[in-house]
C-alpha cells in the first residue's frame, strides 16, 4: 500500500508557503470543488490538470489515487510518495498565491509578486472572512493585526480586507473608519476612539462620537496601535473582550458590533518585553501570528515584475518604457521607505520623462550616484543592454562593452593571494639566504601566486558570463557573451596547465628552508597551527641561531637537503646541551657555551652598558661575568654591573 510523505523543504519562508497552500489544496479536495482535480495535482507538486487528476479526484480516495498518479507519472516504484516540496513546486505555489490575489479586485490592486507578500495577503484574504466566538459566545469576525515597516501599504492591505469583507457579508455599505494615533497625547486618542459627553470634561460643550461608535457595524483601522498609552490601552483591551463601550463623561454601555485592524510598525513582541504594550491586549489583537508586510528592499523581483504595470498606471507609455539600468538601479537601493517612497519616486520620474523612455538621468540624484558607484561589472546587465539614444546595438557596441566589462572584472575582483602561498613568500624572502636556487624559488613563489590569482579570477569571470547568460537578453547579446565565456573558460584551462607544471612545483618543493618548515608544522604538536605564526615563530629562532652561531646556519641548511627534519634534529639539540652533556631547559648557558672569544669580545665592545648586553643577549650577568674569565676577556662593567638604564646602543 503506498503511504504519503509530508515532506517540508528546509527554509522556514518555503515550509510555511507549501503548508498554506496544502492547507487550501486539501479543502479543495475534500469538498470537490471546480478546482479540486488543480488542488490534487498541485499537492503532489503538479503545476498542470488532466483528466487522470479529474478522476483521482472523484475516486472514492482522491489522496490515495492522486499518490499512485503520481507514482506513475514520476516512473517511481517506491512505497512512499512524497507532496510537492522541491523548487518546481515552489514556484507552482507562487503562481497560486499570485493568482489567488487577483482573484478580487481590492487585492489585485496591492502591488506583490515575491514569496513572502503573496504568502501574508493569502493569509490576509483568510482572516478577512474568519469568524470567532467572543467572550460571550457570539459569533464576530477576528480582529487583525499588520506589522510592517513605515510605507509597506498596511492600510491599503487593511482597507482591502474590509471591502472583501463587505463583500463577502453583503454589507456594501458597512462602514470604514481610520484613526491614526501616532502623536496625539493620551487624552486626545481616549476622546478619539471613545468619544465624550457634554460636560465630560473641560471644554466639551457638546456630545462626540468616538471612532469605535462610529464604525459600529464595520471595521475600525487604529494605525500605529504601538502607540498607545497605557490608559487607551486597557480601555481598547475592554472594548476587544466586550464588544461594549462607554464615552468619556458618562456611565452608559453601549454594545457595538465593530471588527477592529491595527496597524503598526513597532515590534510589539519587544514592547511587551519592555513593559510599553500589554501582552494580553496583543494576544486580542493578534490572532496566531497576524500579518507582516516585509520591507521592499527584500521583494525579491519586485521590479522586474511590477515596475511595469506601475509605470503603466501612472499614464507612462514609451517604448521601451524604461531602460536596464533604470530597473537596477531600482532595485539596488535599499528603499526606507518602502512603497510610499517608490510611488513619489515613480511620479517624479515619469514627470521628468515627459514620454520619453526613463533612463538613468531622470532618477533622482540620490539613486543615481548609489548605482553608478558600482564597478562595472556589477551594473553588466545594464551596461550591456541599454541602447543608445533609440539606436539599438550593433555587435561592434556589445563587444566593445564585453570588453570594458572583463577590464572591469580584472581591475576590482582580483582575487587576494592565496594566503598558503603568501606565507611562503613571506617566509623565504625574509629568511638571509643569498644562494641562487634560494632566489630562484623566491621568484617562482611569486609566479606562482600570480598564476593562482589570475586562474581564479578565470573561474570567477566564467561564473560570472554564465550567470549573464542565463538573464533575459536578446540573442544577438547573448552570442557575444556565450564567446566571452568561452575565452575564459579556455584561460581558467590554461592557466591551470601552468600551474599544475611540475619544474617550478618540485624546485620549491627542494628548498630546505620549505622543506625543513613543512616538517616542523607536520609535528604533532603543531599540526593545525596557524601557518603565518608558525612562520614568525621558525624565523624567529632562526635568526637567534644566526645571531649566536652562524657557522650552525649552513649546517642547517646542508643537513635539511640531505636529510630533513630528523637529521638535524640531533644537532638542534646538541646545541642546547650542556658541557656535561645533558640537556638543560634554558638555552642561555648552551648558547653562551657555544660562542667563540671573538663573539665574546664583539659583545663587550658593542654594548655601553651590561643592562644592554643582558637586555640583547638574554643572559644574566653571572654568565656573562663567567664567560669574559674563561677566555681572558676584561670585564668593561665590572664597576656597574647592574646601571639603571641602558645606554642607547
């Protein structure tokens, strides 16, 4: 028997869309509606209807012959069957929400083709029309809340939730009242919403009917309700459980029949947390999680599809109606906001087109400078399209473009030097090492990090001319960018050739330095170290051998060519014994050992005082003292032996 998988895809977005859609699907199904055989279909992530899903669906178990047709369909043998999940069905799922929203005038009216806005208008379409049981077990519409950021449309959604409603209720003339809060003091929104007798309170000389009262039979929007003072706050939260209000003044109840939207741009999940919004008053507010607009700056293709239509609405007819360029720039800015912005925006520049196509020096100077900013390469699509003066483009002109755009690409998105690479050429040109084949690998090492920089940026110039192919572009366009794909898929081959060249790759690897280096950062203890300390550390010990027995430096070197790590590791160690031959844990005495006369007297003479010669050397005085008497050398700080400062040297 087959079974049926509720598999999810793995965002949080896409996993709620899929489930709101099922939800919608599974009712169509279940009550074999005209688009029931549609809703089957799409459940097991079919965009299309046929007859084989008409008559799954009129089967006495639709989801049982829905899931063996699509077994079928998918040439799959397997007991499980999973619902749509995957991107194909995603977009079934958009097409679905999309066309759900044009289905009443008042939301087709709402600009949104992204995920996520379709998904809360879907959602807004639900509420729109849900019923609930108040306190007292009458039956009344929810309340609804929108949050969103300033300019997103949240009473424009709130009025098209209140015209579906009067639709949907067959009260045409029900009406709609807006109080917008923000900025009013506390007395002003209590008299606002709850109205006021005569007498109430000083200066009121006649009756007033609150905005609650007046929406009696209707819906009330109070916008920015994250606004409200305390007081407001505990007398909406009364109104919300009873459905009764009293003015300001007077001690009569009057029961009204009001759905109440909010509206707001304040997290008020934080404003509970900080003691500004009653948690219980959200909770009436909100039912499950209301509704949130996202911002414009994350509409993902909201130009694309949309700028169009409104350029259209606002009388623009030109052909072509805008340039590339114009659309991206759009869309690159952040929009704070939001649509109410974009609207003034769109209205300045269709006044400044004057029925002209809308180029880029008819936005505003602010988007033009954020756009032009770019480096060439990010602003490609419209560097390549966008014709000039009405001519269109010759081959000539694209190329030439191409070729601007590879410049571009070369000049600012060069990619840093391998830091594996930049280490070793750090490391060898710091080490003192004058031999021929030291300063062939140094070159080398060079070569190679140039190879490596322009092999990558190779790779990303071919990522780069795919993703251009893949846009929409006239075919005479996109030949002329398939070629420039070409050079430099054929370049990232070539270089990669190079590199992978053995000559240079097995000189550096015969560096005894390298070779040495490798084998340190290979041992237990510092395998996983970071490679740049570990190259300051093996420099730094270096340069102490060099400084205190530099005959032992070409010893080094000659025993790592000859034999690595291991060989010299018994030297390494012989150097820090002791006379008696066991090894010691400091290294001032086997160094001071190890020193000849002539370093001893260079010592005496380099340094004015014995705190500089014990700050230089890191012996204390008595060795110092110990070794000038071993080889007959007069001590110069025998009268100060211990100065409160050292002399500069």
């Amino acid at each position: 028997m087959l079974r049926i998988d509720e598999r999810l895809p793995t965002s949080p977005l896409e996993s709620e869309v899929v489930l709101h859609v099922r939800l919608h699907a599974r009712r169509a199904v279940r009550r074999k509606t005209s688009e029931a055989a549609a809703a089957l279909a799409l459940l097991f992530g079919f965009g299309e209807e046929d007859e084989a899903w008409a008559a799954a669906v009129n089967s006495a178990d639709p989801m049982h012959a829905g899931a063996a047709l699509a077994q079928r369909l998918r040439g799959s043998s397997e007991a499980v069957v999973s619902l749509g999940h995957d991107a194909s069905h995603l977009e079934h799922c958009r097409r679905w929400l999309a066309t759900r929203k044009a289905q009443d005038k008042v939301f087709a009216e709402i600009e949104a083709s992204d995920l996520a806005t379709l998904l809360e208008l879907s959602k807004a379409r639900d509420l729109a029309v849900a019923k609930g049981l108040d306190a007292r077990g009458t039956e009344r519409y929810l309340p609804i809340l929108i949050q969103g950021p300033t300019g997103t449309g949240k009473e424009l959604l709130a009025d098209a939730i209140h015209r579906l409603w009067q639709v949907s209720a067959k009260k045409t003339k029900a009406p709609f009242e807006v109080v917008h809060v923000g900025g009013m003091s506390a007395d002003m929104i209590n008299d606002e919403l709850f109205g006021h007798v005569k007498g109430g309170f000083t200066g009121a000389t006649s009756d007033r009917v609150g905005r609650l009262e007046a929406a009696d039979g209707g819906t009330l929007l109070i916008d920015e309700v994250g606004d409200l003072p305390a007081e407001a706050q505990v007398r909406l939260l009364r109104f919300l459980q009873t459905q009764e209000v009293s003015r300001i003044g007077e001690n009569k109840v009057r029961a009204l029949r009001v759905r109440v939207i909010a509206a707001t741009w304040h997290d008020l999940d934080k404003a509970v947390s900080e003691g500004r919004f009653r948690e219980d008053l959200l909770h009436r507010l909100r039912v499950g999680a209301g509704i949130r607009l996202p911002p414009l700056a994350v509409r993902d293709g909201f130009f694309d599809d949309l700028l169009p239509a409104m350029l259209k609405k606002r009388g623009h007819t030109a052909t072509p109606l805008n340039t590339r360029s114009v659309r991206d720039a759009l869309a690159r800015y952040e929009w704070p906001g939001n649509l109410r912005e974009l609207a003034g925006v769109l209205d300045e520049v269709v006044a400044l087109a004057d029925g002209e196509t809308i180029r880029l020096e008819h936005l505003p100077a602010h988007l033009q400078r954020r756009y032009l900013e770019l480096p060439l390469h990010e602003r490609a699509i419209g560097f390549l399209l966008d014709e000039v003066d009405g001519r269109g483009l010759p081959d000539e002109h694209v190329s030439w473009r191409i070729e601007q755009i590879s410049a571009s690409l070369e000049r600012d998105a060069l990619p840093a030097a391998n830091e594996q690479l930049a280490t070793i050429d750090q490391f060898l040109a710091l080490l003192d090492d004058n031999t021929e084949g030291h300063r062939r690998n140094v070159e080398d090492v060079k070569e190679l990090i140039r190879l490596d920089q322009q092999h990558r940026l190779a790779v990303e110039a071919h990522r780069f001319w795919q993703s251009v192919l893949a846009l929409e572009a006239p075919a005479s366009v996109k030949k002329l960018v398939l070629a420039a794909s070409d050079r430099a898929k054929e370049e990232q081959a070539a270089l990669h050739r190079k590199i992978s060249a053995g000559d240079r790759q097995a000189s550096i690897d015969a560096n005894p330095w390298l070779r040495l280096f490798k084998e340190v950062h290979e041992l237990p203890l510092l395998r996983g170290a970071n490679t740049g300390e570990l190259a300051k550390a093996f420099l730094a010990i270096f340069n102490i051998v060099k400084l205190f027995a530099p005959a032992a430096i070409e010893e080094i070197r000659s025993d790592a060519t000859a034999g690595g790590f291991d060989k010299i590791r018994e030297k390494v160690v012989g150097f820090f014994r002791d006379d008696d031959g066991t090894v010691v844990d400091a290294p001032t005495r086997p160094r001071a050992a190890k020193m000849t006369p002539d370093e001893w007297r260079e010592l005496a003479a380099k340094h004015r005082t014995q705190r500089a010669a014990v700050d230089a050397t890191g012996f204390d005085p008595t060795t110092i003292a110990k070794y000038f008497k071993q080889h007959g050398i007069k001590n110069p700080w025998a009268a100060d032996p211990e100065p409160a400062e050292a002399a500069p040297e």
